[in-house]
C-alpha cells in the first residue's frame, strides 16, 4: 500500500520484534500521531494489532483494508468499554501478537502532540510485556514535511488526494530503546512520551 501511494519509506526492520520475540510476549508499540499513514508504515515494519477509532472503519478504500487487517475500532466516546479494551489488549500481549497504538487519542502536528492517554499502558503491566516507542516522520526530498498530517477538518478523501500528488514523499520510522513494564501506568507513558519527544521534530512546521 505503501508503494501503491507513490512513498519511499525509511525503517530499521532489525529494531523491532526481537525484544517481546525474546520475552515470549506481543510489545505495545506506541507513536506520535500525525496522518493516517502512520499506520500503514508501522504495519510495514512488524505486523500487529492495531486499535482505532470506530469512524475509520467509515473511510472509503482504508476502512475495508483496516477490517481485513484486523484493526479493532472502539468507541473513544464510551469511557465504561475501557477496562474490557485494555484486559483484550492484555490478551493479545500475553498471545505474543503486538498491539499498535496512539496514545495520543488524535492527530497532531506538533512535536509528540500534547502528552499520552495512560489507559492502554496497563495492559502492558498486566500482560509483563514490553513497550516499543516509535517516531513516525514525513520528507520531501530529505526536509520535514507536513503534506501528510490529517488535522481538523480536514477529511480523507482530500488527504489522499493530497498524499498522491506529493513528489518524493518519505515515511521515515525511528524505533527507541524498549520500555520494560513498571508497576505505574504513569510512569510508563510519561517515559514513553518523554522517548518519542526526545527525538528531532518529525514532521511539522
């Protein structure tokens, strides 16, 4: 898919998977959040199981390819589904398959947004698993690009369009040393916050 867009895409396949292969466990692998790309970049590097909000599942061409991927869509708005989500996330961990999420619950165009939703940390410590942060970055011809972000208003179809007639689009994937659980979700997801945003601004600006 990343190909059929017209995207070149930059990623450290060795860094991801052999830590939870090594554990026995699936990794929660967190990222800032920019484009609906993000996604397709980090399914291109280490399959998993992602979670998303239950419009995609609406979007033309990508919802039906996130189905078939089995993406699972939640309902962001029905706080009492929460603890059954993370104990099914726990379940996946504790399976071996890694989850992919967004901690940040929306896109932003600024460097790591503005902080991590602590929920989904806890299936990490429940499970014993391990957190993977990730930097996902755009360029244009080697300079930070903000052709991909998915803010606002703004609606798919105008993304896509937008995604295909950009010239030399890179998704770059920047993967960080892996968090071992503690027994504070907070903790967790400040420190994974604090990994992604240590990095160069991604993409914005």
């Amino acid at each position: 898919m990343i190909r059929a867009l017209g995207l070149q895409l930059e990623a450290p396949v060795s860094a991801f998977g052999e830590p939870h292969r090594r554990r026995g466990t699936g990794s929660l692998i967190v990222s800032d959040h920019i484009s609906w790309l993000d996604a397709l970049a980090l399914f291109a590097v280490e399959p998993a199981t992602a979670l998303a909000k239950r419009e995609v599942a609406r979007w033309p061409l990508f919802g039906s390819l996130a189905t078939q991927a089995g993406v699972q869509f939640i309902d962001r708005d029905r706080i009492r589904s929460l603890p059954g989500t993370v104990a099914q996330v726990a379940d996946t961990l504790r399976g071996g398959r890694s989850v992919m999420v967004f901690p940040q619950g929306t896109t932003w165009c600024t460097e790591s947004g503005s902080g991590f939703r602590r929920a989904m940390f806890q299936a990490v410590i429940d499970a014993g698993a391990l957190v993977q942060p990730v930097t996902v970055s755009y360029l244009q011809g080697g300079m930070p690009s903000t052709v991909a972000a998915f803010l606002g208003e703004d609606t798919f179809t105008a993304s896509l369009h937008r995604v295909i007639s950009a010239r030399d689009l890179t998704v770059r994937v920047t993967a960080h040393p892996v968090l071992r659980p503690v027994q504070d979700r907070r903790t967790l997801a400040a420190a994974a916050h604090a990994a992604i945003r240590g990095t160069k601004a991604p993409a914005h600006v």
